[in-house]
C-alpha cells in the first residue's frame, strides 16, 4: 500500500513498484495528490485517521508493506499553522501504525527528510549527523522517526526510514511530473518561468559564504528515490535492521547554477531579482549518501542536474497547467 500515491513521490514510487512486478495501490484523500497521477493502478480513497477503514483495506488486499508518503511538506506553512502538521503528519501516522499492528502489516518505508538534522554542522551530511530540526515540520518527521523506533522495540516493526534532500524531475515519458498548489519547489518554479506561466523568480539572498552568493542545494531524481524506497522494502525483507538512509545527489548546485542550467536546457531566459535572505536558509545543505549505496546496493541513474531539468522539463511542456491538463 502507498500512503499518498497520489502525490508526488507517491505516484513516482508506486509506478516504479508497479514496473518491477509488485503488486502496489494508492491509498489517498486526494487533498493535495492528483487521481490522474496514479495511472493504471488502483486508487483507494480513504483518510489516516480512519482506523477502521485502513484495517479493512489492508486485509482485503493482503498487504505486506506500507510506503508511508501521505504529508503536509511546506516548512513556511508549518511555522504558521504547527497544529495542522503535527495532526497531519504525527498524529495521523500514529493511527496508521496502529492500524498496521491490527491488520498484521509489520513492514514500514517512511519518507522522512534531510529537515531532521536542522542547521548543518557539518560539508556532507551523513546519517551520524545531530537531529536538531528548526521548523515544525521538520521535527514532525523527527518525531514519527522516534514513533518507529519505539514500535520496533515494543512490537518487532521493520522499518527503514529514508531521510530525503531535494526531489526534483520527473517520470522520463512525461505522463506524471510536479504539481502544488501553491509551488514553493525551485526547479518547477523556474520551469514555469521559462514556459511563461510565470513572470519571475526572485531569488532569497545573494550575500552567503558560497562561490556565487547563493544557497547551495542537493537536488535527487524522482526515480532515482522510487529505487531507493523499493530497495530499502528487499532490504527489510532479506533480514535487514530497521535504520535511516540518506537520499541525495552528494552534489550541491547553487540556485544561480540551477537558473542557469535551466536556461541551457529550455532555451528560454530566465528573468529573476534578488531578494532578502529567507530566516533559516542555511547557506549550504548538501547530504552523504553513502551507507544507501553500500547497504542498499542503490546507484543513481539520473544524478546530474541536466538529466533531472530535462525530465521535468518534459513533464511542465506537455502539462502547463499541471494534472488540469489530463
């Protein structure tokens, strides 16, 4: 079963499950995901908090494991309305987890996030690195993190917990792809720009300690996370110890690089203007993701910046208005 199958991450990993011959669904409220995303697969709507419905859903369709996708994301978001997260992303996991034990579903793949360990006190972030979140929204992750920690030791939960930097691009063909309502992401943002349903990009501060003045950022292919999270349920189903993996590209390109890049690969100008840093960017977020290629056996496959701008950019032309366009 893939929690929030509709969105994003969801719909690219439960299309990935689908190719390599398991037998995946979404289970989805549709709030924020897009029931064209999901394609050919079968889509359960239904609420986290709806105990009762989960169970049935999970003995009905003979689950076995649960990739958990189904969250609130944006961090500005969470800093105004911290109960609505903690609701959302804590307290509704909590029901699923329970609803796991009754059902008999003992195997777990959670999409945390690099918003864990906080500000960097360290060039590559690795999984030893502190866990010191400074939104909400990252210590909602945090806090589900601890959830499975406590559920593996009182009840024999796997789990791998897979702690992301930036997902970026999209499905190659082109049929699914990026699409919030409001989008805060970089690169489609810079997309839309360029494909002129958008006039501008103001860019967050140009002062920082980096070559060009601004953030650094570790951007990951869409599939190349789907890999990961079909890797990390072989793992647990081989014998594999519930842990964290990092996902990130353990390259950092700078929003200037990536406006550039993007003019390169579209052909368009990019127009932009230069703002005032945002409270909390760290000037640099780049992750070590070592221990996932040694332990998961996952290699990237789409890891430069072109590829995943190129991906995306085939997505945003073919869909200008997103899944309205489906």
């Amino acid at each position: 079963m893939v929690a929030g199958g509709a969105g994003y991450i969801g719909s690219h990993c439960l299309r990935h499950l689908r190719e390599h011959g398991i037998d995946a669904f979404a289970y989805d409220n549709l709030s924020e995901g897009h029931a064209a995303a999901v394609l050919d697969a079968p889509l359960v709507e239904g609420e986290l908090d709806d105990r009762a419905r989960l169970v049935a859903v999970m003995k009905e369709r003979n689950v076995r494991a649960v990739f958990h996708f189904a969250a609130s994301c944006y961090v500005g978001v969470s800093v105004k309305d911290p109960e609505a997260y903690y609701r959302n992303n804590v307290a509704t996991t909590l029901e699923l987890l329970s609803a796991m034990r009754e059902a008999g579903v003992n195997t777990f793949i959670f999409s945390s996030t690099c918003a864990t360990y906080g500000n960097p006190v360290q060039e590559f972030m690795d999984e030893t690195h502190p866990q010191q979140p400074i939104n909400p929204y990252g210590w909602t992750k945090f806090m589900v993190e601890k959830m499975l920690a406590d559920f593996a030791h009182a009840y024999g939960l796997k789990w791998v917990a897979l702690r992301y930097f930036n997902a970026a691009g999209a499905h190659p063909d082109g049929r699914i792809g990026e699409d919030h309502d409001p989008e805060t992401h970089l690169i489609p943002i810079v997309l839309q720009v360029a494909q002129g349903t958008r006039d501008g990009l103001m860019v967050y501060g140009d002062d920082y300690a980096t070559p060009d003045g601004t953030c650094i950022r570790d951007y990951i292919h869409i599939l190349d996370l789907a890999e990961a999270h079909r890797l990390a349920m072989d793992y647990l189903d081989r014998g594999g110890a519930s842990t964290a993996f990092n996902l990130g590209n353990g390259a950092g390109y700078s929003v200037l690089e990536v406006i550039k890049a993007a003019e390169a690969v579209t052909g368009c100008k990019i127009p932009f203007k230069i703002g005032p840093r945002r409270e909390g960017d760290p000037a640099r977020l780049v992750g070590q993701c070592r221990r996932a290629q040694d332990v998961l056996g996952w290699k990237q496959k789409f890891g430069d910046l072109k590829t995943i701008l190129e991906t995306a950019w085939n997505w945003h032309r073919a869909h200008p208005k997103g899944y309205g366009d489906s």
